[in-house]
C-alpha cells in the first residue's frame, strides 16, 4: 500500500483551480417551503438529473417540488490529479475510494442538504432497497446519496458518519448512479403532487404487499385476444374482487416470498 498522504495513480482528469461547492441543478427554478431536496455525491456529476429530468419527475423539478444537488467527488480530490482512491490495505485487486476525499464531500453535500435527511451509501453488500423504504424516504425532508465506485469506500467513513448501506438487490453494478437515480425516482412518486393521479400509487405492485393484477386498455380486441368480460361490465364491486384476487394470484406463483410475508 502506498503512503496514505501520496496518491498512487490518477483516475479521472485534471482540474487546476477546483470548485468544491455542490452543483444545484434545479435550473434556476424557484424552490417552494417544504420541498423535497436530493444531494448526490458522485464521481460522474454529468448524469444527473439524467432520466429524471424527464416527464413527471422533470416537470416536479422545474416547478420546484423538489430539488437535486451533485456534489462532484473529484473536486475532492488529492494532489495535482485529484485523486479520489488509493489501493487496499492489506493488498488485493482494485482501488478504493480514500477516506479523506469522501469526507470532504460528504462535509460540503450536507452543509447544503435538508437537516435530517439520512446519509445512503449505495452499495451491493447493503440492506436491500424495497417499496416500504421507498415510503420512508418520502416523508423524510431529503436524503443525501453516495455513489460507490471501484471496490468500494473505506470502512471508516461509513462508521464515522453512520451512513445506511442500500442495495437495488443481488448483482453488482460499475458504479451507484443508475441505483441512486432509481431510488429517488421510487421515492419521488410517492410526494405529494408528483403523479398525475394519487390512486396510481396506492394501487400499484408493492403498495399493499401484493404485486399489481394484469392491466388491459383498448383494443378491446388484439390478435385474437380480448379484455376479460368482467372488467367491461361497470360491476366496481365485482371488478374489485377480480383484481384482489388475480393480484393475490400472481404475487403467490411469481413471488412467493412476498406471498409469504402478506400472509404472516
């Protein structure tokens, strides 16, 4: 291992007189009292918003329902080169993202994040990300996200600041931004004033431990195969019955761990 004050290599490009402040890409958009404000800390700040400056999440952000910041790791970074990682104590592949560094930003990020929003540190060993944290995360004022790269972050800034380790699920990923954006994205939705139709989210997969039953639109009619009678009929009590059960159905063949847990 090298000396932990002398970077062995560069990873990423020069930046000669650095701007550490977090980036705020609301766009110049008036924020509104109790909006909802997300702080990203990330090697590669030019993908975001990404996918969520689009459709309802993009409109949200330009009106000021909520509010995304990027904090740039590299900014943070050590020496002429910026560096943000060094190799593992203890010897092994890979490189590690420096304590130092990651202090530093996680410093700047929550000097600008909403007070009390939890630190997530987004990793394939953390707990796994689900529909009831989503809801959490929703009520909370914000969340300040870390984007993991290379083979990780050094243990003692996740003691230290007793940030949440959050995985999307079992695999592994080049990095956490795809994963950051997917959990605001979950948590978004569920704020108020996000989706067209607040019933949208009460009836979906997840919302009541079940997954969603079979949607059908027009067409009524599509290579040979038609809406089941019983959702044309105007019966809402019986349409509702049929839902229930085909989503009880479907929950038990495909999921039978969430089965499981809806029936305990």
């Amino acid at each position: 291992m090298s000396d932990p004050d002398t970077p062995t290599r560069s990873h990423g490009r020069k930046s000669a007189l650095p701007d550490t402040r977090p980036r705020d890409l609301m766009g110049g958009a008036e924020r509104r009292a109790g909006h909802w404000h997300v702080q990203v800390i990330t090697l590669l700040p030019q993908a975001f918003p990404g996918i969520l400056g689009h459709s309802l999440t993009g409109r949200a952000l330009a009106d000021g329902l909520w509010s995304l910041g990027v904090t740039d790791l590299r900014e943070h970074g050590i020496g002429k080169h910026r560096n943000v990682d060094d190799t593992p104590a203890g010897g092994g592949a890979g490189m590690v993202l420096r304590a130092d560094v990651m202090g530093a930003a996680i410093d700047a990020a929550q000097s600008v994040a909403a007070p009390g929003s939890p630190l997530i540190y987004l990793s394939p060993r953390g707990c796994r990300f689900d529909q009831a944290m989503a809801q959490d995360l929703a009520q909370a004022p914000g969340m300040t996200l870390i984007c993991g790269r290379f083979e990780g972050l050094d243990e003692r800034v996740i003691d230290h600041y007793g940030a949440l380790e959050v995985s999307l699920g079992d695999f592994v990923m080049t990095g956490g931004e795809i994963a950051a954006q997917a959990m605001i994205d979950a948590a978004l939705r569920l704020r108020p004033g996000i989706l067209g139709n607040a019933e949208s989210a009460v009836e979906e997969s997840h919302s009541s431990g079940l997954l969603e039953h079979p949607q059908y639109t027009r067409p009524a009619e599509w290579q040979g195969r038609t809406i089941p009678d019983i959702l044309m009929s105007g019966n809402h009590g019986e349409i509702a019955k049929w839902r229930r059960a085909q989503a009880e159905a479907i929950t038990r063949t495909r999921r039978p761990d969430l089965w499981a847990r809806h029936k305990a």
